[in-house]
C-alpha cells in the first residue's frame, strides 16, 4: 500500500520478489552474442574450408606447369587461372572474378617475391605469369577474395585497407626435366 507517497514494507518485499519476464530480459541480454558467435564460427568454418580447397587447386594447377603440361599448350595466365577455378569445386562459380595467379621463375627457393598486398591494397600489376623451362623453380601463388557476412571478423582476418579478406595458396617446385 502507498501511504504517502511512500512504499510500505510488504509491498516492497514483493517487488522484490516478482520475477515476471525475468527469463525474456536475459535471454534478451544473451541471444545477440550467442548469434553472432555462431555465424562467427560457421564463417571461419566455411574461410577454413575455402583455404583448404584453395591450397589443393594452387597444387593440382601447379602440376600443370611443373610436368611441362602448361608449356606444350602455350597456357596464358587466363588459362592458368581457368584450370585453377575448375579445381576449386563448389566454389568455382565466382572463382574468376575473385581469383589472382601469380606465377614465375625464381633464382632460388629463399628468394621473395614482391608482395601485391604490401601498400594496403591489392596491386594487381605486380603479377605476371612464367610457364619456365624444363629444370627452373617455379613459384606458383593464387589469391582469392573471400566475402565476409560477419563483418567484425575482418577486422581480423584482412591486412588490405578496404577490410577485404585474401585467402592465399603457395606452392613451389623445380620444373620436371624434358
């Protein structure tokens, strides 16, 4: 009872005491995180699995070249790049606008290659492509633009400035003798 303007003890104590909707504020207060945390994991779920069959193609692709394969057919960087999106299984519909290859002759196997993602963007200029000659060491590099749904995992997973994320696969190996 409210006795001038003020709440009397019985009536304080079930205040206290009333737990209506309780349950609804805290699954309010714990439903957004435990979502985000979940696509979160479902993303980084599908980011390993697209590196995975990113590293295979780069590898299946690169046999091409090291066999001589690549050479015999005069394979351009296009082609190259064609053979490398057909390996990536149940990603290569968008493969061709999302994929770079970078593909060359090195001197050495410790040798570094310029990197296209040092200036905070992707330099697509400083890529070309070598099919080589039968003994030279062939270094053989794909990149791949992966979307992210989750955006604040970007923060984490880009080193360009636009937050885009680039998987990337490397593979390299002397070309086989003729």
């Amino acid at each position: 009872m409210k006795f001038g303007g003020r709440i009397t003890g019985s009536r304080r104590r079930g205040l206290m005491r009333a737990e209506e909707g309780s349950t609804a504020v805290e699954f309010g207060m714990v439903a957004l995180p435990f979502c985000l945390m979940m696509f979160a994991i479902l993303e980084l779920g599908l980011v390993f699995v697209t590196d995975s069959i990113l590293e295979n193609a780069a590898i299946e692709s690169g046999r091409l070249i090291r066999t001589g394969q690549a050479s015999a057919q005069n394979m351009t960087a296009e082609q190259f790049k064609t053979e490398v999106c057909r390996r990536m299984s149940i990603f290569s519909g968008d493969c061709p606008t999302r994929a770079s290859v970078d593909v060359r002759v090195i001197p050495q196997f410790n040798v570094a290659p310029p990197d296209p993602m040092a200036g905070g963007t992707f330099d697509d200029a400083a890529l070309t492509y070598a099919n080589g000659n039968p003994g030279d060491l062939i270094l053989v590099r794909v990149w791949y633009r992966q979307p992210l749904l989750t955006t604040f995992m970007a923060q984490g997973l880009s080193r360009l400035d636009d937050g885009t994320v680039r998987l990337t696969a490397t593979t390299a190996f002397r070309n086989e003798p003729a």
